[in-house]
C-alpha cells in the first residue's frame, strides 16, 4: 500500500510527459529560456531571422536599379509587418515560458483533477495543433519560394552580389525563405497556444454541462467546479490579453498602411509586386481569426451553462406540478409519467432538431432535452445555483471587456473587408 502511494502519477513521469511526447509543445522549446544558453541560442535565432535578414533583404537585395519587374515598392511594409508581429509573438512566447514553464502555462499540470475524457481531449487537441500550423504557414511559404526562385532566377545579373553570384544568390534565397517561415510561424503558433488553452475550458464546460443530465447529488462540489472552471478563464483572460490587443491593433494597422500604399497613384502596381503584401496580409489576418474564433467560442460555450441551468430548474418546477395525486406534490416521476414528460419535450425540440441538425453544441447544446434529475436537490439550491451563473458570466475578457460574437463579426468584418480589397486590387492586376 505504501509503494503505490509513492507511485508517480503517469501525468508527471518525464518519459511520458506531454510536454515532451507531443510534437506540438515540442516547438515551444525554441522558446525556453531556463538557461543562459537556451536564452543566447534562442534571442540569437531570432535577431539572425526577424532582425538582420529582413533589414538586409530590404537595404541590400533592394535592386532599385534592376528592372521594373524586379521592383519591389512594397518590401519595407512586408518586413516590418512581419518582423514587428515576430516580435510580439517571440516575447510572449518567451515571457510566458520564463514564467510559468511550458507544463504550466498549458495546464498540462491540472491534468490529474479531471477525467479521462477531458484528458485524451486535450491531449488529442495538441497533437491536431501541428496540422492547422501547416495549413496556415506551408501554402504562403510555398508561394513565396516560388516568387523567390523567380526573382533571383530573373535578376541572376542585376541582383548584387558578394563574390560569387550562385552561391551568393543561393544562400540569400535560403535566408530569406528561413526567415518568412520563422516569423509567420510564431505568430501562428503563439496563436495556437491561445487556441489549445481555450479548447481545455471548453472540454471543461462539456463535462461540467453534463451534471445536469444526471442526478445531482452533491451541490457544493458543482459550485465548486464552476468556480474552478471560472477561476483559471481569468487566468486565460489575464495571460493572453496583452498579445490579443496589440495583435488586434497592429494586425488593423498593417492592413490599413497596405491598403493606402497600393492605392497611390505614384507607385506602380503590379502582381509580382504586391504579392508578397498579400500574402503576409492573409497570414496576419489568419492568426487573428484562430485568436478571436477560440475567445468567442470559449464565451459562447460558458454563457450556454446558464442557459442549460436555467431550462433544467425550469423543466424540474414545472414537471414537479405536471400531476398531483390527492393535493400531494410526487418526488419523483413515475415511469409512466417519465416517459410522457420526455415524449413531450422531444416533439418539440424534433421539429427545431431537423431544420439545424449537425449545428449544435454537444453537451452545452440548450435546446437538447435530457433527462430530470433536478429534484434530487431542493427548488431553492436549484435557483440559488441559476442566479449565481446569470450573475457570474463566465468567458474570455480583454481588459475586462468580455470577447463574444458580436466582438468576433465586427472585428472579423472590418479586417475581412480591408483584406478583401487589397485581394481585388491583386487579382485584377493579375491579367
């Protein structure tokens, strides 16, 4: 008995901790600055890719003198955008390692405190997390390798030059392409962190979302869990509002510099040319969208409970009184009555359930009937649970400004239709 009470918990054994089995915290090491010579290699990387590459991509390789397929106007703003939301990304990844480590700031350490389900859940949202990273960052790289190879193919002998043209040419289009790939890379992956995070308090909210479905028996432990639940949202909220403001705020600047730079009349517009702008618009944009989307479905998901609670006191008042046997009050439903009282909530929800089916919300989906077990607990603790939520809304805030969908569809409209009319702008000019 004592040799199992000094059994390691298989959540914390180094062999097969998470933050080492899976491929996606493992990124995160880049980031780590535990030693002084995690944080020289680490500061280094990024100064070599986010700093000195672009600046001498852009005062170097500008080649204002080549020709005018060869021009690239819009450079400065493409490196800077960049380089400046690298940087953003590179500090609060770093920051966030620095303080907490990457077991706690993932919550891989609160993993023992919940279920089995909530755990391979969250565990199998990391892993998911690589293939959203390729998605977002292989097609740009892609393309960009493409302009690339072109442009030095094109400009082989106006573009300079240090010693030998090839292996010059060769070194600087690796340099290049090494720094695009670092610096859309970060953001998207200080983006996916926001993402993972938010999907463990949503894997949360679906088990939590589940006591009512079932019969309920202690009452302090389900307010104890919403307030744990409630608790590590303003830990999220807190961490990650300064990255989502600034990312906010420079992602609609750039996109605002982009829009009045393409529409001068003075500077010639070309494809070739505005290629590059484009497609570092559609990443900034792109990362913003995982953040927004994973604060407003986490908003969405917690204001569901109050709508769950709610239904479930309502249902379990009214059915209380649905049959009275000589002037007394039933406990519980016979089955037979159990029964009518399901069939009637199922014909109502059915005709709703046929016209949205596959649009619901699992198990914080309000409009799913479940079974009564509410009078398990008194009418009062069942009311008293309800205006506790509806006073205490959980979710995602900045700033104490809580991040729903009418943040989401005003935000996302703005950078969409900015976005939208650079993509005219270039797809016009493609022919």
């Amino acid at each position: 008995m004592e040799e199992s009470s000094k059994r390691p918990d298989p959540i914390h054994k180094p062999p097969e901790s998470p933050a080492t089995k899976f491929s996606f915290p493992r990124l995160l090491l880049w980031f780590d600055q535990s030693s002084r010579v995690k944080t020289l290699i680490s500061w280094s990387l990024f100064f070599l890719l986010a700093i000195i590459v672009p600046m001498i991509s852009h005062f170097v390789l500008i080649c204002s003198d080549c020709d005018y397929k060869l021009h690239r106007p819009y450079d400065a703003l493409v490196q800077l955008s960049l380089s400046i939301f690298a940087g953003i990304s590179f500090v609060s990844l770093s920051d966030w390692s620095k303080r907490y480590g990457i077991r706690k700031f993932l919550f891989l350490h609160k993993l023992k405190d919940v279920s089995d389900k909530v755990r391979t859940g969250y565990e199998a949202e990391i892993q998911r997390s690589m293939k959203p990273l390729a998605i977002f960052v292989l097609p740009s790289l892609t393309l960009q390798a493409i302009y690339r190879i072109w442009w030095y193919a094109s400009g082989s002998n106006q573009i300079p030059y240090f010693i030998n043209p090839t292996l010059s040419h060769v070194l600087a289009c690796t340099l290049q392409l090494s720094s695009w790939l670092y610096r859309t890379s970060l953001f998207i992956i200080a983006c996916l962190v926001y993402q993972v995070v938010c999907h463990l308090q949503i894997l949360r909210l679906d088990e939590f979302a589940r006591c009512f479905a079932s019969e309920i028996t202690d009452f302090s432990a389900t307010l104890a869990e919403h307030l744990k639940i409630h608790r590590e949202l303003k830990i999220v909220s807190h961490r990650f509002r300064r990255f989502i403001v600034l990312s906010l705020f420079f992602v609609t600047a750039t996109q605002f510099m982009a829009l009045l730079t393409t529409i001068r009349a003075s500077v010639p517009f070309h494809v070739y040319e505005v290629g590059e702008l484009a497609l570092c618009s559609i990443s900034l944009v792109s990362g913003l969208f995982i953040c927004l989307k994973s604060a407003t479905t986490m908003t969405h998901k917690a204001q569901s409970v109050t709508s769950i609670a709610t239904k479930w006191n309502v249902c379990a008042s009214l059915d209380t009184f649905d049959d009275l046997d000589n002037g007394e009050t039933p406990k519980y439903p016979t089955s037979r009555q159990h029964f009518q009282i399901l069939s009637r909530r199922r014909d109502v929800s059915r005709s709703s359930d046929d016209d949205e089916d596959g649009e619901g919300d699992s198990d914080l989906d309000s409009s799913t009937i479940h079974p009564i077990y509410a009078r398990a607990i008194s009418f009062q603790k069942r009311q008293a649970l309800v205006t506790y939520l509806e006073n205490n809304k959980a979710g995602i805030t900045v700033y104490g400004f809580l991040v729903d969908k009418t943040w989401l569809r005003m935000i996302f409209s703005i950078e969409l239709a900015l976005l939208l009319w650079l993509l005219k702008k270039t797809i016009v000019n493609i022919t």
